[in-house]
C-alpha cells in the first residue's frame, strides 16, 4: 500500500526501520529473557534525532505531528514494543509539559526529552485508581514557593529509568474534578523515590516502576498549566499519545504477519508447505486484511489529529482500540501457524502474543476506549436535530 | 582540523553472483554499497569530529551514481562531500584512481589527516591508500585500530598486525587505512539526512584536478585486465591428520609410496 507519504515521512520511515533491523531485532529476545532495559537502543535512537518528532523546531525537536512519531513507533514496534513502549512513554510524559507548560517549563525540559539526553514518564495510575482516574490519592499541598508532594504510583512506565516525571496529584479534594493538577518531578528531587521493578507477562523490556512520594518538596514553577486542569491535561494527553499506542499494535501485527507468512511457506508437512492448506491461507488473509485495515485507520487519524481539529477523543480511542485488538488476534494467530516452533521462546512470535496483552490495558483499557467512542456517540447524536429514520 | 576519508561504493558482496562462462561478477541487479572498511574509517572521522573541532569531507571517484553513498555517509555526520567523476576516469587501476584521489586532496589543500580502508572488498588491493600517501609525499599506516590526536602536528595511530599492535607516532599530515576495531559505524541522524538531501555535491573532472588525461583512467593505468577466471579446482589433495610424530610418519609414507627421490 502505498500511504503518499512526504520525502521527509520516508526518510523517518527508513531511519526507523534501519534501527529496528540492526539494534532491535538481533537483541530483543535477550532484552526479554533478562528483563533489561535498552539503554544502548535509547542512545542509538536520540543520536538519530527520533525522540523530537513531535516537538516543535523551537523547543529543539523536528517540528513534525503525531503522524511521523507514529511512523517511527510502528517500525520499531515490528522489532519489539517493549523497546518501543520505552520509547513512546517518553512522550507519554513530554505532552503535559507540551500542551500545557509554561514557556520556562517547555524551554527547560522539552529540548531535553526531543534530543534524548533524558527521557520522560507520567504519572498517574495509583493502586486505587486505574480505569477511574478519581481514584487518586497523592497529594500536592502549597507552601510558599514550593508543593510537597505525598503519595505513589502504580506502574510507570520508565520509572526509575527517566529523569523527567510528568505527576496528577489532588490540589484540592473540594473541587472534585476540579481539583488535581500535573507537575514536573525530577529524580533527585527530595523525598522522591522508586520502588521495585515490576515482573511482568511481557514488555520486558520495558521498565514498570512505583513512583514514591514522601514530602517531596519541588518549586511551585513545576506546576503545568493551572491548578485545577489536572484531569483535562491527562485527557488531552491520552489524546495525542492514543494514536502511537495504535501504531505499536500496527507494527507489531506487521511483525507477526510477515514470521507466519515466512514460516508458512517453508513449513513442509504432508509433502507440502503448509500455506498451501486453505485454512492456513485464511487466517494469514485475515490477519494480513485486519493489519492493513488498523495501519490506514491509524494513518488517517493521526494525520487528522495533525490538523489541529477540535474534538479527538473518539477517533483517538478508536485507533488505540482497534490497532490493539488486531495486534493481539494477529500475534495470537501467528502462534497457530507456528504450531509448536510458534510456542518455543526460539521464535520471536511467543513473545510477541505476550507483548501484545499490554496494548489493550495500558493508556486506558479497550473497554474505557469503548465508553468513550459510546458516549461521543452518545452525544454527537444527541446534538443532532434530524432523525435518520 | 581538516580529515579527508576516501570512500569507495562497491557491488554488495553479500549476494553477488560469479557468472559461469566468463568467471566475472554479474554487476547486473546487484546493488551498490559504500566499501564496508570506508564505513569505518567515515565512524572514525566522525569520533575525531565528536570531540574535536574538525570538519570531515568524504570524496569517491566513481560515476555519478556513487553520489547516493556520498549522501549516505552526509547522513551519518559528514559535513561535505566531492565526487570526481570524469569519462576519462573509466578503467582506473590503483595506480590511477590514487592519483587522482591525491589530485582531490591537494585542491582541498587544507587536509590535515586522510583515511582510507583497509581495502576494498571487490578489488581486494589495499594499494590505493598508502599509493596516495606516496604521491602526496606524506607519511601512512595501515591496519589501524585507533587513532588519538596529538599535539596538533602529529597523530598516534595504534596498528593491529599478525605480531601484535604497534603504536605509531606520525606527523601530520598524514594517512591512515582502518580496520573494523576502529568501531562499529553509528546509525545515520534525521536532522542529517535531511541537510544531506538537499546538500550540493560538487563534481570535479580531471580539468579541475589539473590532470592530464593521459595520466588518469585507462591511458594512465599501467595495468590491465587481460582476463579473469576463478583458479581451476585442484583435485590432488589429501590431509594428514594425527598427533606431530604421526602425521610426519603418514607423509614419509606416502612419500615413499609415490616414489618421491631420494626417500
Ligand atoms: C505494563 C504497564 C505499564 C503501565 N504504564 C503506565 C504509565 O506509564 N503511567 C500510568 O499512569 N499508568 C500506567 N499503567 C497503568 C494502566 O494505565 C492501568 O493498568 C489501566 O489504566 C487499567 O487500570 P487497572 O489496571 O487498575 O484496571 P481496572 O481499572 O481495575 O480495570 C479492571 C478491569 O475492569 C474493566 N473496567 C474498569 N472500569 C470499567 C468500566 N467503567 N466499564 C467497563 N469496564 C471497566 C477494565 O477494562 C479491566 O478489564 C501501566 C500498566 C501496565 C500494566
Ligand atoms: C590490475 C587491475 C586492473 C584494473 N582495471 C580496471 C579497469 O580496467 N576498469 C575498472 O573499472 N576497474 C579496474 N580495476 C579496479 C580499480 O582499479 C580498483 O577498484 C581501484 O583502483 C581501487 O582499488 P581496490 O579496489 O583494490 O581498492 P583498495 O586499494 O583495496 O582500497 C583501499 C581504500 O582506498 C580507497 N579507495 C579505493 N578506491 C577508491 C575510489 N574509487 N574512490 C575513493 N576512494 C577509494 C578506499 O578508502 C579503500 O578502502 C583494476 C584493478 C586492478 C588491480
């Protein structure tokens, strides 16, 4: 297929493949049986200028939109989205600072994350409050030119590996919804510490940490935006970042289909290769059709989100949901057309069904993603006047 | 500080073909690559110019299609480029392409330190390097594994050889061919690639160079291809395996029994 895209998207493309080729592709499966973090990958992808995509020329990135950041997720999701999560998260974390910073916290911290010098992570799940962000319990009180910071986070994602923390914390309990805001925490800031690396079913590469909060004092300049805006900044932020979770399920699908279709044809059992039997050849159709179908999907809404409309919500969520649908039906199916090799951690496809799972829970679950496309619905028809009948 | 580094494109070796009938390599359909020694010595530029305040141009001589691998290396941090191409460059032996190699450098006229790799994978020669070091009448050293910057006027180039590695002091200017050791090329950057796509390439012809044409391509070439051909297969060989003591005693034996004189 053939996605118009500019000189410059290719180039992104490329550059992007050429790294998955070369330093993911030949170290993930060691960077999953050891649970390690991919530092070197992490340096390799700054020195390429890729962690800026998204981030304005001014700021020190490459001036581009959630469409070449998407181009480059999915070509290193092919190779591994442990590597690429790393990878995305650092935007995860830059995008409360983007669309909602001061210009000194922009200045300060967004030239940082787009060269790569340091990454980034946000902040919000805590034990209490996953899919209902109100849950949450840390708290950021005023004193003087500073906020004390009290609480912890559950399963962030470069915890203790990022420098730069994007945090909710309830500002005021009273104002219900009105009432958590996001700041900058930086490691070494007092009082800030990580708890133990989380063992997880996949991306272990990876690094899920908690985030420990005891009278962390930080300068009330750290503050995004104004007090108050917590939950719209998190809103806001899942909907720039639900796209490149979408192009990691793009990537990966892609990944696993090109295996199985590989396999497919050499795999030789009753004096044949397998893809000669039709019920191999319809399931590789369908995860070849539904990978295609989650890739323009994904592609025509991030170039939409590029446009700067008014209200993304639904369509982000719709990419996240679906791309992560298709990853985990494509990479479960290309299992089946492994057979047992397909099992065996000697093939990189066992890996990518476990990876998968993460696609639809992170970032909001699929089903939160299903309440909200339910409800935009909701509310998109209430708004209309005719009737369809 | 100037460093000049001479790249080569090459057929990919990876999957060349050798035709059957005229035992030449089928150059149809294969695509080109940048020699992968030049590579190293493009990365050990690049380390200099990542430390030091120095400006890296890499020249091939080649059709105008090696342009692309001069792009490429742009990409990786090379900060200009020069192609010499010329109708009168075509059949170059080593001889010819290091004169006209040296021709490039003496017009930059301000390069301080060349490097070269340690040779190319289809011509397999390694002349061409220390061929230009002789003609720009300036010191060289192949096999180098490292490269530290000195005092300003000199070098100190680490040589891996079959004895061991040596430590060379040279003075600048001067020319270096590289090994792998040297490091592992880097990843080319975006903000690279874009200025090396629109980046203007300069081609310079043996006018340029002030070269007489007679003393460039195949009328300044001392030597020529008659023919190539893969060295017949020979078929008379055995192997003698087994302890010293045994295999000395089974190669006695066999001499005896081929009648070899005076055993
Ligand atoms: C590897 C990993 C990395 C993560 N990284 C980060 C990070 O970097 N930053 C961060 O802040 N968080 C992160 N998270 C947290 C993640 O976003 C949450 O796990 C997720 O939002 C779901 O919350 P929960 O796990 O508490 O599930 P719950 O909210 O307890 O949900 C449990 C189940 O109930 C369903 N459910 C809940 N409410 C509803 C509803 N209203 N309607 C229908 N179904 C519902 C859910 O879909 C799910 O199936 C990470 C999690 C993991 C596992
Ligand atoms: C006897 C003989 C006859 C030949 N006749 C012909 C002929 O008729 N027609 C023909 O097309 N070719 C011919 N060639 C091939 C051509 O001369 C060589 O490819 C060329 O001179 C480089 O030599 P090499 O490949 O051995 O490089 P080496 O000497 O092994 O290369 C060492 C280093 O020199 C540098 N270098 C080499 N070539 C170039 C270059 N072109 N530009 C920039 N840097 C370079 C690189 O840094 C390289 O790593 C002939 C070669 C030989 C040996």
């Amino acid at each position: 297929m053939d996605y118009f895209l500019t000189e410059e998207q290719k180039m992104i493309q490329e550059l992007a493949a050429q790294i998955a080729a070369e330093k993911v592709r030949p170290t993930r499966a060691k960077l999953d049986e050891n649970d390690e973090f991919p530092w070197e990958i992490m340096k390799t992808l700054a020195q390429a200028d890729l962690f800026g995509l998204y981030i304005p020329e001014e700021y020190g990135g490459m001036g581009g939109g959630i469409f070449e950041n998407c181009l480059a997720v999915e070509q290193l999701g092919g190779a591994c989205i442990g590597v690429a999560t790393t990878f995305a998260a650092s935007g995860l974390g830059a995008y409360p600072i983007l669309l909602f910073g001061s210009e000194d916290l922009k200045h300060k911290y967004l030239p940082q994350i787009a060269s790569g010098k340091r990454l980034a992570a946000f902040g919000l799940t805590e034990p209490g409050a996953g899919s209902d962000v109100s849950g949450i319990k840390t708290t950021a009180v005023k004193d003087g030119d500073h906020y004390i910071l009290n609480g912890s986070k559950q399963w962030i994602t470069n915890g203790g590996e990022a420098e730069i923390y994007s945090v909710l914390a309830i500002t005021d309990r009273s104002k219900g919804a009105r009432g958590a805001s996001f700041f900058v925490v930086e490691t070494g800031d007092p009082g800030f510490s990580f708890g133990k690396k989380e063992k997880k079913l996949g991306i272990r590469a990876s690094a899920t940490r908690e985030l420990i909060f005891q009278d962390c004092r930080i300068p009330k300049e750290r503050l995004i935006g104004r007090e108050g805006m917590g939950f719209i900044v998190a809103m806001k932020t899942f909907d720039k970042s639900r796209p490149g979770i979408a192009a990691l399920g793009v990537g990966l699908s892609q990944g696993a289909l090109d295996l199985a279709v590989e396999y497919a044809r050499k795999r030789v059992q009753f004096e044949k290769p397998i893809i000669s039997f039709q019920a191999i050849q319809h399931k590789l159709a369908d995860m070849a059709t539904k990978t295609e179908a989650a890739r323009a999907l994904v592609y025509s809404i991030a170039r939409f989100m590029d446009s700067n409309p008014n209200d993304v919500s639904k369509v982000a969520a719709m990419c996240k949901m679906y791309a992560a649908d298709v990853a985990m039906e494509v990479s479960t199916n290309a299992v089946q057309v492994l057979g047992g090799y397909g099992y065996m951690q000697d093939y990189p496809v066992e890996k990518m069904m476990r990876d998968a799972k993460i696609l639809q829970i992170y970032e909001g679950t699929n089903e939160i993603q299903r309440n909200i496309i339910g409800q935009e619905l909701n509310k998109e028809y209430g708004r209309m006047k005719d009737t369809f009948f | 500080m100037h460093i000049a580094v001479c790249i080569k494109q090459v057929p990919d070796t990876r999957n060349v073909r050798i035709d059957p009938d005229t035992h030449t390599l089928v150059r149809q359909g294969v695509e080109s690559i940048i020699n992968p020694f030049d590579l190293f010595a493009v990365e050990a530029a690049l380390k200099i110019k990542d430390e030091n305040n120095a400006r890296v141009t890499v020249v091939t001589m080649g059709p105008p299609q090696a342009t692309e691998a001069l792009r490429d290396t742009m990409g990786l941090g090379v900060d200009d480029a020069v192609l010499l191409s010329d109708r009168a460059f075509a059949g170059s032996d080593t001889w010819a392409t290091s004169t006209t190699l040296a021709a490039a450098i003496k017009k930059m006229g301000d390069v301080d330190l060349i490097l070269c790799g340690k040779q190319a994978v289809d011509g397999d020669t390694a002349q061409v390097g220390p061929e230009m070091a002789a003609l720009l009448d300036i010191p060289y050293a192949t096999f180098v594994k490292k490269i530290d910057l000195g005092d300003g006027n000199s070098i100190r180039a680490i040589r891996q050889t079959d004895e061991g590695t040596e430590i060379w002091k040279l003075p600048t200017p001067a020319l270096l061919t590289v090994i792998k050791e040297i490091g592992e090329p880097r990843v080319p950057s975006l903000r690279f690639k874009m200025r090396a796509k629109k980046a203007e390439i300069p081609v310079w012809g043996a006018a340029d160079l002030g070269l007489d044409t007679n003393c460039v391509g195949l009328c300044g070439s001392f030597t020529q291809v008659v023919r190539i051909f893969s060295p017949p297969r020979r078929t008379d060989r055995i192997l003698i395996e087994g302890s010293v003591e045994e295999q000395a005693e089974r190669l006695f034996n066999y001499m005896k029994q081929s009648r070899v004189p005076g055993i």
